[in-house]
C-alpha cells in the first residue's frame, strides 16, 4: 500500500483498476540501408505524414462535437506543424544524406525542436513543445505500424492515471468507463480537473511520483475532497473508502426527489439556488441537479483556451446558447477576471510582487478598452434572450464602478449605431469582494441591480491570507468573525437600497455556513451543480427562524474557532449523513 | 538579396497564427527567406522555424531574402508586420 497526495480538483470517492495513459517510450532502431530502400522509406515517411494529419483532424472533429468549436483549435497548431514543408524536405534529405531509417531521421530532427522551444521564456511558446512532442510520437508509431498511440481504448471501467493529460489523449476514451482521472502534474484548470468535473467523477491532480509508484493492474483509492490518492490498498482501508463511497451514494440518491423542488424553508423563506460554472459542458449538470439559474458565469476559460481573446462573434455564441438553455432563468455573466500576464503578453521588467494587490481582473479591462468593450458588446448582444445579467468583478471604490458602467453605455450606443438589437434593461451588478467594496456597499448600492459576496476574495483581502500558502492556510476561515461581520453588512447595506444579495464564493456552499447565511437574509446562493441539491436539502429542512437564531448566536460569538465548533455541532445533530 | 529589420508590432508577437499567416506569405515565394533574431537564424518557410525565433512584441528581427522575386517578397513581408498581421483593429 502506498499513500500519495496531490491536489483535490473534483469532488467524490472512485475505487477501481488502474488505467495507464504512458509516455511509452519510443524504441528506435539505427538502421543504413540502400538507395532502393532509401526510396521506399521515404514514401512512408510521407504516409506517415499523411496518416497522422488525417488522425488528427478526426480527433479535431470529434473534440469540436463534443467540447465545443473553441477546443478544436488546440490542434490546428498541430496540424501546421505537420505542414511545415521546411520540416518535411530536411527529413528527407536528412534520409538522403545519411541513409537512416526515417523514424530515426525524423526523431532526432523533432527533439531538436522540442528542445529548443523548452528553452524559450515566453511561456506560451514553451508549452508548443508539448505539442512538438505529440506530433513526433505519433508520427514515428505511424512509421512504425504501431497505432497504440493514436487509439487509446478503455474496454473496463478504471480509473485514468497519466503524467499529464492533453485532450489530444483523452478524446479517444470511452467516457463512459472513466471512474476518475490521476495526473502527476497539473492544477485546478489543467485539462483533467475540468473534464472531470463535467464527466463528475473525481479527480486528484499534481500528484508527485505518481508515474513511478503505479503499474498496470494495481487497485488505487481517489479521495477527491481531500486529494488522497492510495496504490494497492490494504483491506481495511479499502473498507474504510468502500462504506465512505456507499454513504455518499446513498445521500446524493435521497437528493434527486428534491431537484425540481423551490429552496425554501419550512417556514416559507425562499432563496434562489443557482449553480457556478466554468465550462459550457457544465449546463448539463446544472439542469440535471435543480439549479434556479446561473449566478456566476466564469468567462476566463474563453481567454485561457486560445492564444488570443475570442472574437466578440465567437463570444456572443457562447453566450447566447448557454442563456437559451437556462431561459427564463437569469444567467449571470462575470466579465474577464484575469490577471493581465493572463491575458496580455507582458513587456519584460513587469513582474509583480503581489499580483493578488496588482493588475487583474476590472484593472485589466480598462487598460486594455477594445478587448473589455468587445465583452461587453458580446454580452449585450446576447442580451436579447432576456435573461442575462453583467456582474464586475474587484470593484475597489464608486469610480471604477463609473467607469465599467460607461464602457456598457458606450457600448450599447456603438450597438444602437450598428442597428443591433439588445436589452435596454440589461441588469448590472457587482462582486463584493474587497473589504472597501462593503464600507461603500451603500453607495455601491445604489447603481446597481445586485451584489453578489465573492468570499474567497473578500476572505483573502480582509485577513491577509493566501489560501495557497500551507504555512498559513489554516489562517483562512469563513466563520471568522470579521468576515461574519462584512458579509452582514453586504447584505443589509443591499436590503436597504433595495437589491437583492447573492454570494457565489465557495462559502456559498459549505453545508456548514447555510444556516448562517440564510439567518443573515442572503437571498441567493450561487454554488458549484454538485453541490446544489446538497445545500437545497438542508435549507428545505430548516427553520428561517432558527436560522435567525443561530446566526445571532454567531454575530455574538468572538473566536472563528468557537463558531466552527458551535455550527458543526448544530449540523451534526441535525444532519448526520451530510459530509462536512 | 535585400534586407530590412523590422520591429514586431502586435501584442502577442510570433505566435502561431501570426507566424502562421507569415509562413504562408513567405511560402509563396521562390526566393530564400530567412529571418535573424539575437544571431539566430530561421527559415521563414517553416512554422516551427519562426515559432522558436520566440520574436515578442518590440522585438527586432532582420528579414533577408534572395532570389528571383526577392523585392516583391520583401516588400509583401514588411506591409504584413507592419499591418500587426491583421489581427488588431
């Protein structure tokens, strides 16, 4: 048994056999031969060529139909490279001159490549190799008649297992069969975690020594809440992760009576229970699982997936298909929420020191205009299905929200010009997520339509803590009582003016924290679709009264510590089958 | 042969579109063409050539061409660069 850690990138437990997705490694022969053979091998090196071009494009295909257009793209880099005449006719003459065997030739010429794109600083460039890499495996297992490359095929249900995973290697298996996904490298956004959460099985990512602890045939536990990942279990663990696995099956069956019920109380309080997604695939699980809408709309994988921002054509696409889907339920969209090295190549000597203090997210857009206006004017245009809302993101003070207001003026009226069709009452709300949004929230208040509480933010920002950094991790808490306090402030400066109040942050849903937010009067949670039926259920078993109740209690109480402690008792007793 | 350097004026510099639509240019050409970058030398006929010439934004990078079409190529080239490679407005 071994017991290894990686990071938790998406919820529940996965038992199964190991299946190995390995960089085999390429065996290649040294062979001279004759101006005859020379002849024939170059044909097949051209058939190779061919080959793999046509493999491609089919994969490119079949990512198209089920991911979406925007991630075929990834392989038109691979196509060019297979196009590159420059590379094609130095192999070939390469071939002519030495007398080697073509996979031969061909690999040397290709590492040399791979290597010297490494090398490079810029980071986007330096990830080409990856696909330089690619592109020569498969080439060479083409030349050498060996298709296992190119056809990866799950015939068991097993658990994935892989250094990194590129979609170029998972688009071929039968998603069916996957009972989870293990990576080596690799963090939240890596490719594995997002396919993961839209297939909702579990996953652990930047696992260390994975690849060298793991053979095909072993048995491997994934804990994807906490990131365990355990090789060949011994049977009481295994035990242990088997009845740990039943429970959770057996609570997340006794939700789907509850999916197309309201979230409300016993005592008639109502909320809106929306779902946070990411990725268009996600909306599927958003309907399946009850969701009211969609109160967090991230539009950063549009920015991440592409060497260069969407056009405003291909956003409005996006846009306008996922707000059908969810009609006549509001879909909230969130502009660009990115840090500018995210999004701008970065002239050299810009290195931040602390880039959470620096250039990201609204920041951004307002110093690079044409891109935020191209945004907007996809959101606006999209608007006209009748449920989109706009949501900014670090609002700092009441002028950076005068200044993202007029750039949807501005571009409503270059619409207006163009003769394009929008809706004029397009509702606008803002992410409190600095301790300066909440003293102001008044005045924020006041020009817009909604808040909604980003807490990971807030919670950051107002007790100075990186969730990243394990020497003082422990020091982010959601029950801190400052943290309490903000959030009742929010809600109350928002009830005041008259707005509603959301939170989309992960506080939003923590099982934990729902009799607290429901007692403080937050009128919408916005949580990830697995959760949502979790956190439904609890509210529908509750009291909007006791709620009151205990949220005092927490607003009187002066250790984040004790809060936990008092709130975990209450759900315990209320609800002993809910994880914590 | 004629040569000219040229500053690479688009935000992501010789990424793969823009050194897509270069190649293509260059390609269609009988001339050599080369690019050089901080004594580095790359054929401008190959995408992978010109991805690793790594050319960002501000960067300088020296076009040389030779033969029969060589004043046409150039000056083809230099109005792609100059115009960002058509991806900006």
């Amino acid at each position: 048994m071994i017991n290894l850690k990686g990071k938790a990138a998406s919820p529940g437990i996965s038992i199964g056999k190991v299946y190995l997705l390995d960089e085999d490694r390429i065996q290649i022969q040294d062979e001279t031969l004759t101006d005859e053979q020379i002849k024939k091998e170059i044909e097949k090196f051209l058939n190779a060529i061919k080959s793999t071009e046509e493999d491609i494009l089919k994969i490119k295909e079949n990512v198209e139909k089920s991911l979406g257009a925007s991630y075929g793209e990834i392989f038109d880099t691979h196509l060019m490279f297979l196009k590159d005449k420059v590379l094609l006719d130095k192999t070939i003459s390469e071939m002519k001159r030495t007398r080697k065997n073509s996979d031969h030739v061909f690999y040397r010429i290709m590492k040399k490549t791979q290597e010297s794109m490494i090398s490079l600083k810029d980071e986007y460039l330096k990830e080409r190799a990856s696909d330089i890499r690619d592109i020569k495996r498969r080439v060479i297992r083409k030349i050498q008649g060996d298709e296992r490359l190119c056809i990866y095929q799950i015939t068991e249900p097993a658990i994935v297992i892989s250094h990194e995973l590129t979609p170029s290697l998972t688009v071929n298996l039968d998603k069916s069969k996957i009972l989870g996904f293990v990576t080596e490298l690799g963090g939240r956004t890596s490719h594995a975690a997002i396919l993961a959460r839209a297939l909702e099985v579990p996953s652990v990512v930047a696992v260390k020594n994975l690849m060298k602890n793991i053979v095909p045939g072993d048995t491997v536990v994934i804990d994807g809440n906490s990131g365990n990942v355990i090789i060949n279990p011994d049977a009481e663990v295994l035990k242990k992760y088997e009845t740990q696995k039943e429970g959770l099956y057996k609570f997340s069956k006794s939700l789907e009576k509850i999916i197309s019920l309201p979230a409300v109380s016993l005592d008639g309080r109502e909320v809106e229970l929306s779902a946070n997604i990411e990725l268009p695939q996600e909306i599927d699980s958003v309907i399946a699982y009850g969701s009211h809408g969609i109160g967090l709309y991230r539009t950063e994988y549009l920015y991440l997936l592409k060497n260069q921002p969407p056009t405003e054509e291909e956003q409005y696409n996006e846009y306008k298909s996922i707000a059908k889907r969810i009609y006549p339920n509001p879909v909230i969209i969130r502009t660009i929420d990115l840090g500018g090295d995210k999004l701008v190549k970065t002239p050299k000597g810009l290195k931040e020191d602390n880039p959470f203090l620096g250039w990201r997210a609204i920041r951004v857009c307002f110093d690079y205009p044409i891109m935020f206006k191209t945004q907007l004017k996809a959101i606006l245009k999209a608007s006209t299905v009748g449920n989109i809302a706009i949501m900014f993101p670090m609002i700092s003070g009441i002028d950076e929200l005068y200044k993202a207001k007029s750039f949807v003026d501005e571009s409503k009226e270059e619409l207006t010009k163009e003769d394009i069709k929008f809706d004029e009452n397009i509702k606008i709300g803002v992410m409190i997520e600095l301790p300066s949004a909440v003293m102001i929230a008044e005045e924020l208040a006041e020009e817009v339509d909604f808040f909604s509480i980003g807490t990971n933010d807030l919670i950051q920002y107002t007790l100075a803590v990186d969730r990243g950094n394990v020497r003082v991790s422990n020091l982010f808490q959601f029950f801190h009582p400052a943290v309490i306090k903000l959030i009742k402030m929010t809600i109350d400066a928002g009830h005041k003016k008259g707005i509603w109040v959301g939170m989309c942050g992960e506080m939003a849903g923590d099982p934990l924290a729902t009799y607290l937010l429901i007692g403080l009067r937050l009128d919408e949670f916005s949580v990830s679709p697995l959760i949502l039926a979790e956190i439904k259920q609890i509210i529908r078993s509750i009291n909007y009264s006791d709620a009151i109740k205990i949220s005092e209690n927490c607003l009187n109480m002066k250790s984040a510590e004790g809060i936990e402690i008092y709130l975990t008792k209450i759900m315990k007793e209320k609800f002993p089958n809910i994880p914590l | 042969m004629v040569k000219k350097e040229l500053t690479i004026l688009n935000s992501s510099g010789l990424h793969a579109r823009p050194a897509a639509s270069l190649v293509k240019l260059a390609s269609r050409f009988t001339s050599k063409i080369y690019l050089q970058k901080d004594g580095l030398e790359v054929n401008a006929k190959s995408i992978m050539g010109v991805m690793t010439l790594a050319a960002e934004k501000g960067s300088k990078i020296l076009i040389i061409v030779d033969g029969k079409d060589e004043e046409e190529a150039l000056k083809q080239l230099i109005k792609l660069i100059k115009n960002k490679f058509c991806e900006e407005n």
